[in-house]
C-alpha cells in the first residue's frame, strides 16, 4: 500500500515549539499531526496558538 504525503490526513510530525521559532528537533517536543492541521498553524508560538487563556 502507497501513502499520499500530500494527503491532508497523512501524519506528519509537528513540532510543540516551531523549528522556524527557535525551537528543537528533539523527540520530547514532538507529536503526531495531521498535515492539515500542522500546517495550519504556520509556525505560530505555541502560547498565542492556544484556546487556553
């Protein structure tokens, strides 16, 4: 079976801080995504992307 990488569904990995932002590639830091939702967030910081206040 082929995976489409450019499925919007396919798993991608996201980063919790943006490696665009500064942050790390480090396994800690790092979960499972959709790439819909991954990209998204388009390299936001983590706090302003929260629906937490």
């Amino acid at each position: 079976m082929e995976v489409d990488r450019y499925d919007p569904q396919a798993a991608t990995v996201e980063h919790h801080m943006a490696l665009a932002l500064g942050g790390h590639h480090v396994r800690s830091i790092m979960r499972a995504a959709h790439r819909r939702c991954n990209l998204s967030k388009n390299a936001t910081h983590p706090v302003s992307s929260s629906t937490t206040p």
